[in-house]
C-alpha cells in the first residue's frame, strides 16, 4: 500500500545519539542540507529539539521523517537507554504534522548506508578483499556501543536490528579479566558497552590505575585519548591499548557469529578520533587472534566508518525503503 505523497520533499532525517542529534533536510533523492548537530542535553524532550531545528532552518513543510536513534524500537514507546528522551512514535508524528514518521535504531540505520558510503571514507584496518555476498558486521563505540550487520537476501541487503553492544563483555587474558572484576564489583553484569564505549575508556582507566596501585585522576574520554597519544600519560596509553584489543576481540567475535566475509565496519565517534594511532594499535593483531579460526579472521578486511554522518545516509534509504513499499 502506498504511504501517500512519496515524491514530497524535503524530508527530515535524524541521527540521535547519547550525546547529539544530528539532523538534515533531504531536497532530493540522496541529496543532504541544512545539516546541523544539537546537544541532546539542551532540549528536554526529542520534539523540542526536532521543532527547534525545523523552526532554525526556515519552516519549510516536511511529510515525511526518518529517525535513527541509539536504542532498541520495538513499538510505539521508545525510551533511549543512554539518555532521558522517551516519546510515542504516534503522537510525535501527529504533534509534528507528519505524514509519516519512522523510527529505527541508529545503528540500523548506519547499516543501511554501508552501501552508500564512498570508499574514500573508508580507511581499511588490515584483511584482504570483501568476499560479495557475504554478510557485513558493524560495531561501534560512541556514548554506548552499538552493533548491527547487512545480511544479504534474494531482494537485497537486509538490516539487522540486535542490541549486540549488550552481550556480556568476554576478557581475553589476565589484564582483562583484572578489568571485568573491577567493572563487576561496581556495576553488576559487564557488558560489551560496559567498557566499550566513551564511559567504558574512562571505566578501563580507572581500573588500570587501581591495579596498578595509583592515585586516578579525573579525566573524561577525550582526556584520556589526548594525553595517551601525546605520550604524557602511559597509564592513559596502556587503557587505549586495552581498549583498542578489546574492540578486537568483540568484532572478531561479531564477525565469527555472523560468518561477516563481506567486511566489518567500524562506525561510533571514537575510533575516527584515534584513527592513525588506531591503525598500528592491538586492534587488528587481537582481531586475529582466534587460534584456530585466525586464518579465516585475518581474511577478513576491517573498515573505519570515517564519514560525517553516515547514519542520516542509512536514515534517507529506510525512508526511501519504506515510502515505495
Ligand atoms: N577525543 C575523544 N576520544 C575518545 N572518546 C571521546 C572523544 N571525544 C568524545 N569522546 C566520547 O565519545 C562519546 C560520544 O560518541 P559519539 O560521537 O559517537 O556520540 P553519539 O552519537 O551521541 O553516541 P551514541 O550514538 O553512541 O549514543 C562520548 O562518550 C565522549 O565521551
């Protein structure tokens, strides 16, 4: 059944994150504007912050809207996990005017523009060549950890949506086995997430000095990365280290699961941020160490996702998607 006036633009797409939504304005098939970034916190509620945005770039009348956002939708009610927004799919279309208004996980939607995305905004992190046909696997860490995949299927790539940042965090040797007891005492359950993500680099730090005996200081994330690639801190070092393997074992797992010969992407604000550091870390070495399957690993090529906003690419295609159908 047609979803009415499919041809009317601009749309809207959204990319809604823990920390900051981005939105754009689509004016023709494929074609972004008016792309802008808001702090999630400056807004109390996601409609407030989709009526600001609309009203900053001009009330030009849109019918039809896309979201991506980092949390599970499995009805009207979306509630995000790593942040206090919660409205009705429903009512938010009504409030806004909308015609139609769809709403699907952030990391859903970055997995809709795997596809899209220009091979210049993809660095490769070792691996040979993508086997076609085969599934993609995408991992990420920004404020949480997201984690998605392209299966493919008689009509074309299917999306995966999982909440696969959330599977229990796996150490790999006494260091991290160190690190998921220090995460267990305080926090219960260890997920991937847990250490996996900005709050996660900031969890490993922590940890890392208390083993080692010392007075942890008070860093953030973006601390943490600078002073640990400026060499001013090798406690900082050793938790990127730490970190960047860790994200190899979890993507190497994800790609095992999914028999992902097709590539892994990794997208999330982080790594972009480390990216040459990142590229000669332990990440690709712990990718493939998986004893006997470390051959099959090591063919397996990785990308980073080095696009400014991939996700509103893969927003634009399930609204394209859903609008034709
Ligand atoms: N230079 C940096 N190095 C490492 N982490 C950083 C850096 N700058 C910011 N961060 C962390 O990155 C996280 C934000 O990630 P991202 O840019 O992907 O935002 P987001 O899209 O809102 O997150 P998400 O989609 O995962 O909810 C925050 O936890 C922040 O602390």
């Amino acid at each position: 059944m047609s979803t009415g006036l499919p041809n009317t633009w601009p749309r809207l797409l959204a990319d809604i994150g823990g920390t900051n939504a981005r939105f754009a304005l689509e004016t023709a098939p494929g074609v972004l504007e008016d792309i802008q970034v808001l702090p999630c916190a400056s807004h109390p509620t996601l409609e407030a912050a989709m009526r600001s945005y609309l009203a900053e770039v001009g009330s030009r009348a849109v019918a039809h809207a896309a979201i991506g956002i980092a949390n599970p939708v499995t009805g009207d009610w979306v509630q995000m996990t790593n942040h206090h927004w919660a409205f009705s799919i429903e009512a938010t279309r009504q409030a806004l005017g909308l015609t139609s208004l769809i709403v699907i996980n952030d990391f859903t939607a970055l997995a809709l523009s795997l596809p899209h995305l220009p091979r210049k905004e993809l660095v490769q992190v070792g691996g040979g060549d993508a086997i076609s046909g085969s599934p993609l696997a995408l991992i990420g860490p920004g404020t949480g950890l997201g984690v998605s995949a392209l299966i493919p299927s008689p009509g074309g790539y299917m999306p995966l949506a999982g909440e696969g940042g959330h599977v229990s965090f796996a150490p790999f040797d006494e260091r991290e086995a160190a690190i998921w007891r220090y995460a267990r005492d305080r926090h219960g359950h260890v997920s991937a997430e847990r250490l996996l993500s900005g709050p996660g680099l900031v969890l490993i730090y922590h940890a890392l000095a208390a083993l080692a005996g010392e007075a942890e200081q008070d860093l953030s994330a973006a601390d943490i990365t600078a002073r640990g690639l400026s060499g001013d801190c090798p406690r900082c070092r050793e938790t990127l280290d730490a970190f960047c393997a860790m994200l190899g074992t979890a993507a190497a797992n994800l790609a095992l699961t999914l028999g992902a010969r097709g590539g892994v992407y990794l997208g999330g604000g982080i790594v972009p941020r480390l990216i040459d550091y990142f590229k000669t870390s332990p990440f690709r070495p712990r990718f493939e160490d998986k004893g006997r399957f470390s051959a099959y690993l090591a063919g397996i090529p990785v990308f980073v996702i080095n696009s400014r906003y991939p996700a509103l690419i893969g927003a634009s295609a399930a609204l394209a998607a859903h609008l034709e159908h």
